[in-house]
C-alpha cells in the first residue's frame, strides 16, 4: 500500500474509502464493499474473467454537487469515451454506505490502472476504484495516493425485465441496456 501523504489526497478521501458500488451484470447485482485489508468475502465476478474491475463516475467533478442535468451529460460523454475505446463494461452505481448518496458509474475491464486515472481525471474526478480477486482500491485520479483493502461482495439475482440497479435513484441506469457490453469500433 502507497503511504497516503494526507495533502496529498482530495478533500473526500475518507468518503471514498468507505464508498460502496452495485455493479449490473447480465443476471445479477454484485454489491461490493470495502473489507478487512487481505480478505475477500463472495465471489469475484466469472464476466471480468480475473481481470480488474475499474469503477469511474463522471458525476460530481472534484466531489462538488452539480446538477442533475450537468451529470448527466457527463455520464454520456464517459459512455461515449468508453465505447470510443472499445472497452467491455457494465452499468454501476456507486456512493455511501447508506445509499444517501449515489453517482452513475460505469464499471470497465481492459484499462491499466494508470490509463483508468488517466480517464477518472478527463471527468475531473478525485478518485476511482479497483477491484481485483485480491484487493478493493481507491485510487487518486491525481498523484499516485491509493488505498488497499479487503472486499465482501454480495449478489442480488435481477428479475426479469428489471433495467436497472437496484436501489438507484431516479435518473439512474434505468435507461441502460442490462447485458455486458462491448463497444463495435
């Protein structure tokens, strides 16, 4: 784990730290959250083929509320970035503990850890997350300050004909597709 430099990470770090993300597979929502550091509680998700699972909002550019509308046209243009790239992904939502708080994410496999700061920045991000069969990690978009921890992760199976992640707020992912998807470029 990076020694975290305290001025050297937003100003939301520990809101990230304690960030919880529902990721919208084919058949199922993963709902993973931060664990003791070496542990992995659930199953690590067969679609991402062992890869990282990189989480990247577009929302709330350097933890700063905008508007609903501001979201998301953000959130499209991140989409379309991903698309652009040919990347697989999935629609997620990630946000506290208490689903208070909630930002549409998208969650990505094929992107270094580096090119997936690299794409959390181009949205005026703070931070992303990484999640491996072997870690849950923040990640600064700026600077190298990252957090390692275990995870637990829990599945809900989706009913069918259900578009969206559960517990999303209006505005959500209701409007996204609910297979993995991969971009044709």
């Amino acid at each position: 784990m990076t020694a975290i430099d305290t001025a050297a990470t937003p100003r939301n770090w520990d809101h990230y730290r304690s960030a919880v993300v529902d990721i919208r597979f084919t058949d199922r929502t993963v709902h993973v959250e931060p664990g003791p550091r070496g542990t992995a509680d659930g199953s690590f998700p067969e679609p991402a083929g062992g890869a990282t699972v990189h989480v990247i909002t577009a929302w709330n550019p350097f933890g700063r509320t905008v508007s609903a509308d501001t979201n998301a046209r953000a959130h499209r243009l991140l989409l379309d970035e991903v698309r652009r790239r040919d990347l697989t992904w999935w629609p997620a939502v990630g946000g506290d503990p208490s689903g208070t708080h909630r930002e549409d994410s998208v969650a990505v496999v094929g992107l270094s850890d580096t090119a997936a700061r690299d794409l959390g920045g181009r949205f005026d991000q703070d931070a992303i997350f990484a999640w491996s069969p072997g870690a849950w990690r923040v990640l600064a978009c700026a600077g190298d300050a990252d957090s390692v921890n275990g995870w637990a992760a829990s599945e809900r199976e989706v009913r069918k004909n259900d578009g969206h992640v559960p517990d999303a707020h209006a505005g959500g992912l209701s409007g996204l597709r609910q297979t993995p998807h991969r971009s044709t470029g």
